[in-house]
C-alpha cells in the first residue's frame, strides 16, 4: 500500500511538473508575441553555437507571409544594436528572469560583436567573440533559449 502511495505521489507530482512547464512556456510564448511583435505560432525561432559565438535565427513559416517576415527583420535588427549597447531588457521581459549569462555578456560586451543579418524568410542575429570567458557567456545565454522556447536545437557547438 504504501508502495502505492508513493508511486501515486511521483505521478502527481509529475504532472504538476509538467502543468508548470507548459504553463511557463505559455508564458513565455505570450510575453515573446508581445515584446517581438510576431506571431510565435507564424515563426519558428532556432540558436545555434558556433565555435566565435552563435546566431539567433528567426523565420516566417509560410515563405508568403511578408508581414512577419518583416517584423521579424526588424526586431532582429533592433535586438542587434541592443544587445551591442549591453541591454537585454527584451530577452529578460519574455523569460520574467535574467537569462543566464547575461551578467557576463553585459561586463564583457566590448569583447562581443552581433552582426544583423537578413535571410529569406527572417533573419539572424549573429554573435561573435574571441575572448575565452564571452564566448563561455555566450553560450551559457544562447543554451538557456534553446531550453526555455523548447526549439530543440543541439545544446553543442557546431564546426561552424
């Protein structure tokens, strides 16, 4: 019985688990519509690790749909020079958090360049360093979206 009754409180608790994990991700999806002013269901957002930094990439899903198309080239744009002046007030308003290596890339911002870029669909945000402790920041900031936006992309460095 008791068995039982601790199986049954692991389900429980894995529910509420995952109750609060789409819960958050809602959140988050609401809060990005908002602060991007895109669609998050019309776009698919991707960030990648390279071995100078990483990109952020955003793209319409309908290669027809302008609109978001050029929104997201411009709030790409936008976050670029943002993110080159250290403020990162956009990504800590959609996550309600400080997004992990953050504080470093503010210290370090000097040593970081973000090189806004157009794409078909979109556009990227392509972040660039040399220095040993931004790039690690960079990373640490690029691995936490993967997880929170649930893209699914790889967690390791590419060859890029």
């Amino acid at each position: 019985m008791i068995r039982f009754q601790i199986a049954l409180a692991l389900v429980a608790t894995g529910i509420a688990c995952a109750q609060g994990d789409t819960a958050h991700h809602a959140a988050v999806d609401h809060r990005g519509d908002d602060a991007m002013g895109f669609s998050h269901e019309k776009t698919t957002h991707h960030f990648h690790l390279y071995r100078d930094g990483g990109a952020i990439e955003v793209t319409a899903n309908d290669p027809n749909d302008a609109q978001s198309r050029d929104e997201i080239r411009m709030h790409l744009a936008h976050i670029a020079t943002l993110f080159a002046a250290g403020d990162f007030n956009v990504p800590m308003l959609i996550h309600d958090q400080v997004p992990p290596g953050v504080p470093a890339i503010e210290k370090l911002k000097s040593a970081i360049r973000y090189r806004y870029e157009k794409t078909a669909r979109g556009g990227r945000v392509r972040i660039t360093t040399t220095n040993p402790d931004a790039l690690a920041a960079v990373y640490e900031f690029l691995r936490f979206q993967i997880t929170d936006h649930q893209t699914g992309d790889p967690l390791t460095v590419s060859g890029r």
